[in-house]
C-alpha cells in the first residue's frame, strides 16, 4: 500500500502559530519535504520534535524532487510537504507533487493552519466579502497588462509583493485602480508586524521615507468594487436582526 502525503501549513513567522495536528503529523511522518532545511529544523528544535530525514523541495529542484517523493510514497512511507511559511501551494512549491499523487492514487490530505494571505483579510477595513487572489504579480513581461485586468475586475484584490517592489506597485495601483484604498501587510506575526492603510499615494510617501524589509500581503479596494453597497448591506443586518 502507498503511503499519505501530508500538506502541512507551518507559522508565517510567530513559531507557536501551529496547530496540534500539524505537530503531531510531522513528528509521525517518515519524510518531510521542506523547502529550506534549516527553517524547518528550527521548527522542530523549537518544539522539541525529532529530526526527520529531511527533502529539500523548493522552485528549483521541485519536478526531481517530485520523483523522488512520489517512490517514496509508493514504497508506503508517509511525506509532510511544508513550505518555508504558511500553506504550501499557496504561491509557494507543492502543486506538481500533489497533482502527481493524486495522478497514482496516493493519499493526499491537508493539514490545515497558517496563511498569510488569511491574516491579512482577517484584519482588513477594506470590506471583502467576494475578493481575487493574484499571489505575486509578473515582475516584467506582462505585469501592466496584467494590473490593467485586475483593474477592470471590479472586485477586492488581494496579492503578495516583495519589499523591493512595493513603491513600484503603488505607483502603478496609483495609475490603474485610480489611487485606491490600501491595506499593507507586512511581517505577520513577526516582531516587527507593521499593518498601514490609506490611500496608495499616502502609504508611498510614508515608506519611501525608510528602508523597506519583509515581504507585503497588499489588499486593494477597486474603484468599481461593491464596498459600499456591502457597508450598507451590514448596516441593514445590524438593524434587522
């Protein structure tokens, strides 16, 4: 019989942010597949867990590590997949090696727990109940078409951008969406959690003034999005309960 790959999420930053479940997985499994080793064993040193032999699994090696998971797994040893933070497959490695599991019959099963793109939305004042995940933007070929259609979705965007690009962004949110309403996350959970909001044009003059560091979630109000319609939708459920 096949052995199960588990999909772990893992802390985003804080290390107690994981759930019981997913410490008891890793501590049972026989493999597990990371894509930074040294993350991943300060994870399990931090909760005293035992060293498993670990697989490096990352965007540059993901289609022969793929391979050699998927014998593994045949042979019937179990597999957690974690990425270096949040849920793997989430704008990070995991897809390819699940898609192939699941093409030989083997068992996949998630282990459910951090994203920051989950955070994110929790805590945002910019109202989304219907919204489009974009994960990262192209960083060349294709990214002003690319922010030109998300414009013209009309619906909450929400993407991930690093900390040398975010003036760019903002800029160019500034030139398609109008000079939105914007919610930045960055570093969730970390010590040095910082989440702005304002205009786009307001948020890019206050982080042009320092250095920049740790990676963004950006949530964007679209100038044709539903949010005042939904502010009021919730004003009338308050009123009538």
């Amino acid at each position: 019989m096949s052995g199960t790959l588990y999909i772990v999420a893992t802390p985003i930053g804080n290390l107690d942010d994981i759930t019981l479940r997913a410490l008891r997985t890793l501590k049972t499994v026989d493999i597990i597949a990371c894509e930074d080793t040294r993350q991943t064993l300060k994870l399990l040193r931090h909760h005293a867990l035992p060293e498993k032999p670990l697989v490096a699994y990352h965007a540059f090696n993901e289609r022969g590590a793929t391979e050699r998971l998927l014998a593994e797994l045949s042979q019937g040893k179990s597999v957690a997949l974690v990425s270096d933070a949040g849920t793997p497959a989430l704008s990070d490695p995991g897809f390819l090696l699940a898609r192939a599991a699941w093409e030989k019959g083997i068992r996949v099963e998630p282990i459910p727990g951090v994203s920051a793109l989950i955070a994110a939305v929790s805590v945002s004042p910019i109202p989304i109940r219907r919204f489009y995940f974009e994960g990262f933007l192209p960083q060349k070929k294709g990214r002003q078409s690319r922010l030109k259609w998300l414009a013209s979705l009309g619906e909450t965007i929400a993407l991930y951008e690093a900390p040398h690009r975010i003036l760019k962004l903002l800029d160019e949110l500034i030139e398609h969406f109008s000079n939105p309403a914007v919610m930045l996350a960055r570093e969730l959970t970390k010590l040095h959690e910082e989440i702005l909001v304002g205009k786009a044009s307001e948020l890019k003059a206050k982080l042009a003034q320092r250095k920049i560091l740790g990676e963004f979630v950006v949530i964007v109000d679209s100038p044709k999005s539903d949010s005042a319609r939904f502010e009021a939708e919730c004003l009338d459920d308050d009123e009538n309960p």
